[in-house]
C-alpha cells in the first residue's frame, strides 16, 4: 500500500464522506440551528436536555433536575435559563416549582442537521 491510499473500514467511509444532510443549509436556517448548538455544546446542558426528555411525560421538576449532578442549584438553573432561552426547553411554575419540558419542534431542526428527518 502506498503512502497516498488510505483504506477506511464501512463505518469510517459512511462516516467521513455522507453528506450530513441532503442538501446545504440556506443561511436561514444557520442562524435558527447555531444559537441551539451552542446552548447544547455544554456537557451539564446537554445532560439535562437529555434527561428531561427522557422522563416521564416528557417533563421534569427542577427539583428532580438539581439532584442529578453535583452542582450548586443555581449553577444548574443557569444552565436551564440558557437551554430555555435558546428555545429548547419550555418551562411552566407550579407552586414553588418549575418544570421544564423538552420542545421535540426545536430539536428537529437539530435531528435534521445530523440526518435524521425533519
């Protein structure tokens, strides 16, 4: 084998040369899916979209959410405030608590720019 040829296992090709959408991404819809990337690009975010999205009837009381990591409560509802913000999640009071409710709308704008459909 020559120094030139690189030789890609199936998962590596499909992973390096499919395109992750079918057509490129009109400057419109850019700006709708970066501010959501960047509220998602942090670990703790991430988490809590992916575990009030997971919970039962798709919504979690910010006291559940505290309990799930090791962090002060007003680091985890400055998290929340960013993903609520960026549009991601929706949140309602309830007495003394909120709860927060994941926008599967929104999401699907990320879904489809990694190749799921919209």
């Amino acid at each position: 084998m020559s120094k030139s040829e690189l030789t890609l296992t199936p998962v590596e090709t499909v992973a390096c040369c499919s395109p992750l959408v079918r057509e490129p991404l009109s400057a419109d819809r850019a700006d709708r899916v970066v501010p959501l990337l960047k509220a998602l690009a942090d670990p703790v975010r991430l988490r809590l979209v992916s575990i009030v999205a997971a919970s039962e009837g798709g919504e979690a009381c910010v006291c559940d959410l505290n309990d799930a990591f090791d962090l002060s409560q007003p680091t985890i509802s400055h998290h929340l405030k960013v993903l609520h913000e960026a549009g991601l999640l929706d949140r309602t009071k309830r007495g003394v608590w909120v709860y927060y409710a994941v926008r599967r709308d929104v999401l699907a704008d990320v879904a489809t720019l990694i190749g799921g459909s919209a």
